[in-house]
C-alpha cells in the first residue's frame, strides 16, 4: 500500500478538520441566506488597503467575473458550507455582490408536484 500523499505535506485527518473550522472561527451557517448553489457572486474593486487572508483573496480573485457558488466552491478547493460562510463575511464587509434570482428558496406547492407527478404516470 503506498504512503498518502498528504502525509508527505504534513497533513492529516486532524489538520484537514481544523483548517475549515479555523478559517470560520468555528461558524457552520452563514449570516446570509441567499447563497444558494446556483446564485452568482461578483467581487467589488475595492480601494481599501487592508490585508485579508490568503483565502479570502482567493475567493475575491475567482470572483472577478460573476461566478456561481458552487463553481466559486469547485475552483477554491472550499467545501460549499465553509465557502458560504466565507462569502457571507465577504457580502457582509462589501467585498462581493449576491446577484440571485429569488427562486433559490422557493419550492413548489404540493398541488403542482401532485400535478406533475399525475402527467407522469400517464405517460
């Protein structure tokens, strides 16, 4: 069985559980609710000096163009929940924009999948 390659970069199960849990100070949930997989994020120039994490800065630089969460969460490597929470800072502080549809949230009502369900078992 051959070594893992993580063991060579001094990772380990621990250390890859406290990286997410640090880089959101322990947070699981956003303080927002509209970003949803498909919802589009965009990052605000900013002529603020201030330093950010190295995380954070890679976040703001894939979303120069507006990119979806859950394509943000793909090319950053973050989980979708972590990279929530950290676009939630970032939404929170001004640094991205949150364009979503509004039909994030919305489900449809029984009637309609009673409807859809009933055209289906005619086919």
């Amino acid at each position: 069985m051959s070594p893992s390659p993580h063991r060579n970069q001094g990772w380990s199960a621990e250390s890859s559980l406290v990286r997410p849990y640090s880089l959101t100070g322990g947070r699981t949930r956003p303080t927002r609710t509209d970003l949803a997989p498909n919802t589009r994020v965009v990052a605000v120039p900013s002529v603020d000096p201030t330093e950010l994490d190295p995380e954070l800065e890679t976040i703001l630089s894939l979303c120069v163009r507006p990119m979806s969460v859950a394509e943000v969460s793909a090319r950053s490597g973050f989980a979708p929940g972590v990279l929530r929470v950290l676009l939630s800072d970032l939404a929170d502080q001004g640094r991205v924009m949150v364009h979503s549809s509004g039909q994030e949230g919305h489900r449809p009502d029984a009637d309609t999948l009673r409807s859809v369900l009933a055209r289906i078992k005619e086919m």
